[in-house]
C-alpha cells in the first residue's frame, strides 16, 4: 500500500460538481479494492470511461502447467528463452500455481494497452529502461526497479530505443502486492525498523491526458484475455488522488538488516501478496560474530517452494552448481536445501557480499509452465554430491 498521492487537478470535495472548461463536468471514477473496503483512488476523466464500442474474445497460446513430479529442486538458464515482442504477450511462464505467475521477458518492443483484473503485478527490471504509462500517468523504470501495477490499471509499457534489450522478471498475483504488513505503523506509515519507506517509493507525478479515439486494451481474466475497444482514450485523466496508483521502488534502496550471526530470509522480505512473499538480497556486510559463518545454513523450507532470480554478484553460496545471472533455482517444500559443499568452510572470514537476487517463496506448490521446461538445466539436482 502506497502513501496518499494526489496529482494534477480534482475538486475541493470528493464526488461534487467537477467542471470541464466547456461547462460540462469531468467523469469521476472510483477505482476502490476489496469492495470499497481497501485501498482506493478518485480519477477524473474528460471522457466517460464506460464507453466500450466493441468487445472481442483474444485466442491465446497453451499455458499448460506441468506438476514438479518426481520432485525435483530445478534451475532454469532464463537467458536461454527466446527474445523478442513486449512485456505484455512476450512473456515465458516459468513457474505458476493458483496464486502467482512467475514469467521471464526479454525484448525491446512497447506493449499494447492492457488491464490485468486477476490482481497485481509486480515487475523486477533486470536490465533496461522506459516508462510504463498508465490512466494515473507515467512512471519512469530502470534496472533494478520493482514496477508495482494494481490490478485493473490500464497500462502500456514504453522501452527506450537503447541498444540493450528490457530484460525483467515477472510476477503476477492473483490477489494484491503490498509491503509485509508488519512494516507499517496501525496508521499504515512505514516504520522506523523497515529496511525501505515512503521516500523509495516512486509514483506519477503528473496526468498523461491523451486524446484519442477507438483504442484497444486487452483485459486479462481468470478465464482468459477479452480485446475492449474504447470510444476515447483512457489516458484522458486530468487528476486524481488516493493510495492505490502504479509505482517503483528500486531494490538499491533495499537497506538490509544484519546481525553478528546469520540472518534469517525474513529480514530481506520486500513485499508481500496471498501465500506468496518476495525477499530482496543486495550487497551487504556478513555477519561479525568472532565465530560467525557467513554462508547460509542447510534449510528446509517445510511450507514453502522457494524460488530466487540471481541477478549480480558471486552467488557464492551455490557457486560451482552452474547458477549464474539470469538463473532461477526452484528449492521445492520437501527438499532440503543449502550450500554448495565447500562453500561454507570457503566463506570463512569473509566480509561482505555483492549478491543480487530476488527471492520469491510460494505457500503452496508451483508447476512448471513453458519458459521452465523450456530452460531447465537438467542436472541441477546432483549439484550437492561432491561433499562428505
Ligand atoms: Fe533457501
């Protein structure tokens, strides 16, 4: 949950006269979640935003989900996947389950107009920039930054014309993305012992007003995505305000918490959804203890399937099994985990690490989509032997 926002023009008092320059009034839009009982904003358009012209069904490709069955902790080489298109119909589904999509894109081309009503969509950019525009108006994204999309936000992706593709990773909820709960004040302020608050955060500054006539946006459901054709553009707003708005928070803004002995994974937790978290791991000092071992201890993670993107650095506690930037690791509930043998006695008196990497832990058990089984490094689960 963002802090209140207001950008651009609205009137003195909600849901009173709003008049356009010609004398007629601006469309007031309540855009609220949980049924008016959330996190909610006022938009005021020029044009309705009820009005639809034609309404088509969208074929899509196959997203068959295959069990991980005979369970196996994976890796997927996610540079490996084909490049090309935009961040909206271009992405490779990794790993999914019935609360979360984990997707891999790579590409330079802007997206189409596009409204996700299945819930929020949080994209970690790994390389490249652009802006996503939205009804509430634009937010800049680099690498490094976690682009957060309310559900039902109409938004389309824009790239810079660089030379180097957007690479990102992709998570889609089926419920919303939020700061973990214990971060905020009963008030919903960030606190002081949370590793990010208000000022990381980065929402629109000012209204896109765009005219415009006939315009597609693809609206993605449970059951599939529908093609919306719009009378006027529905980035004709003029102003808004309230909590719920796209923004960024840039994972180098991530301070993270360390101790004289190894922390545990929750320290690193960045945000939240329905049986899903997401940890950010960034360059940091070890652990002080006289005696301490900065390598992670052997886990098993009883009720979770723990995923991690490696992004930079030395990801030295699994160097050696083939991980490297661009992988993804799947260590399934089951599976108990840990470092590569030797790591620990390697990481001895060592000071600080460089890592880069996201962690995402699912509550209930991902399957495999296309991108997984499409980039699966085939012996990765033989990585442990070679120790005592
Ligand atoms: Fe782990």
């Amino acid at each position: 949950m963002p802090y209140y926002r207001s950008v651009g023009e609205i009137p003195p008092k909600r849901h009173t006269q709003f008049n356009n320059p010609d004398g007629g009034l601006f469309a007031e839009e309540l855009m609220g979640e949980e049924g008016f009982s959330f996190d909610s904003s006022l938009l005021y358009h020029k044009y309705l935003p009820t009005a639809l012209q034609a309404i088509e069904p969208v074929d899509i490709e196959d997203q068959e989900l295959t069990p991980n069955h005979p369970l196996k902790p994976r890796h997927f080489r996610t540079h490996q996947l084909k490049a090309g298109g935009d961040p909206v119909t271009s992405r490779h589904t990794v790993l999914a389950n019935g609360d979360v999509r984990i997707s891999y894109f790579t590409g330079s081309e802007d997206s189409p107009l596009v409204k996700n009503a299945v819930g929020d969509e949080l994209v970690y950019v790994e390389a490249g920039s652009g802006t996503l525009e939205s009804t509430f108006g634009t937010v800049p994204f680099t690498s490094g930054d976690y682009v957060i999309i309310p559900a039902s936000t109409i938004h389309r992706w824009v790239i810079d014309d660089a030379e180097e593709p957007m690479r990102a990773l992709i998570v889609e909820s089926t419920g919303h993305i939020g700061p973990p709960r214990r971060y905020l004040s009963r008030n919903g302020q960030f606190l002081e012992r949370s590793p990010y608050c208000e000022r990381d955060q980065h929402g629109p500054n000012e209204p896109l007003e765009v005219e415009g006539e006939d315009v597609d946006v693809l609206v993605k459901t449970k059951t599939g995505i529908t093609r919306f054709v719009y009378k006027n553009h529905p980035f004709d707003v003029v102003g808004w305000d309230g909590c719920l708005y796209p923004y960024t928070f840039s994972i180098h803004d991530f301070e993270p918490i360390t101790g004289r002995v190894h922390q545990p994974p929750p320290v690193h937790q960045t945000f939240e959804a329905p049986n899903v978290v997401v940890c950010s791991f960034v360059p940091r000092l070890f652990d002080y203890h006289p005696k301490a071992i900065p390598a992670p201890y052997n886990h098993a993670n009883v009720d979770s399937d723990e995923v991690i993107f490696y992004v930079d650095g030395s990801f030295m506690s699994r160097k050696g099994s083939g991980i490297e930037a661009g992988s993804i690791s799947l260590h399934p509930a089951g599976h108990t985990h840990g470092p590569q043998p030797g790591s620990v006695e390697a990481s001895l008196g060592a000071e600080a690490t460089e890592e880069l990497a996201v962690m995402i832990d699912t509550f209930r058990p991902l399957e495999l989509g296309p991108g997984g089984r499409d980039a699966e490094e085939d012996d990765y689960a033989w990585t442990w032997l070679g120790g005592r």
